[in-house]
C-alpha cells in the first residue's frame, strides 16, 4: 500500500514539474511584440463597434439572457420528465406541477417589474 502511495506522490510531482517546465518554456520561447495594435481588443474581424472600453451596454440584454437561461433549463428538467412520466406516476406529476408553479411565480415577477418592456 505504501508504494502506492509513494507512486502516486512522484506521478503528481511529476505532473506539477512538467506543467511549470511548459509554461517556463513557452514563456521564453515566444513572441514579445507589444505595440497600440496589440492591445486593442479584436472580436471576429470587427473593431469594438460600441466604442472605447469604458462604453456601457444596457443591461436589458443581460437580463433578457438571463431570463432565457432560466426558462431554458426548465425545459431541460421537463423533457426527462415527461420520459418517465408513467414510471414517476401521480408523484412526478405533483412535483411537477410544483416546479412550473415556481417558475410561474417568477415569469410573474419578471412581467410585474416590466422587465421584458422595451422603452
């Protein structure tokens, strides 16, 4: 069992050696061409359409994003549901209903604060 253990104790020794090595080693062998069109930032051959770095975007889109993930993931839980739907029997069916229950009070929420309203 010792031996083992002592195996196990060189392997991630070896491992943390190999990973500092590697990053010591492209490190020094790499590019050092810092300049004005280095450091600007570059997205899929567009050159920051919304301006300079301290441009805000208005947080509408965040949460519209977030709102969709939320309601995407209820369809994820519900598509295994409705699989075994006969194998979960009433039970599953009352958890279910519990579940849409929260998500309803929430998209309420989301309607009562006029969050999805766009001005």
């Amino acid at each position: 069992m010792d031996s083992d253990l002592f195996l196990s104790l060189y392997l991630y020794i070896f491992i943390i050696l190999a990973l500092i090595a590697g990053l010591a080693f492209t490190k020094n062998i790499g590019p050092k061409v810092d300049g004005k069109s280095k450091n600007r930032s570059y997205e899929s051959g567009i050159v920051n359409i919304y301006g300079g770095i301290n441009s805000s975007i208005n947080v509408k889109y965040y949460l519209v994003a977030i709102i969709f993930v939320i309601f995407d993931i209820e369809a994820v839980f519900m598509y295994p549901w409705a699989l075994n739907l006969r194998d979960l029997g009433v039970f599953g069916l009352i958890e279910m209903f519990i579940f849409m229950g929260i998500l309803l009070v929430g998209l309420f929420y989301v309607y009562k604060k006029k969050i999805l309203k766009w001005e």
